[in-house]
C-alpha cells in the first residue's frame, strides 16, 4: 500500500480541526439517503408510555 492510495490529514487554516481527504474509491458527496433525520417515530406531546413517570424521578448517580 503506498501513500498515495490513503487519506492524507489537510490543515484547514482558521479552523480548529483538520480535515480528511476522501478516501481512496469514494466520492467526497453526502449520499441522500444518509441525509434521513426522521428515522425514529417520535411520540405527540401529551402521550405517555408506561415508565415516563420514573424516567422524570431518576437522577443520575453523579448528581
């Protein structure tokens, strides 16, 4: 494998992080069916399940 068949980093000035070349076969353009945000069914306001209640009680342990 040589160095060119890799991700090399590239410094983006201005910016606080780096960035990845694309990889080697792919193409740097989001596919659109990873652009799905309503993947999981959300419940209407005003419904409850069986555990809200507790879930509302619960505090977490570092509290």
């Amino acid at each position: 494998m040589s160095s060119s068949d890799r991700q090399r980093v590239e410094r983006v000035p201005g910016a606080r992080r780096a960035r990845l070349t694309p990889a080697p076969g792919t193409s740097p353009e989001p596919v659109p069916a990873d652009d799905v945000q309503d993947a999981a069914p959300v419940a209407p306001a005003g419904e409850s399940g069986p555990n809200d209640a507790r879930l509302r009680q619960d505090v977490p342990p570092h509290y």
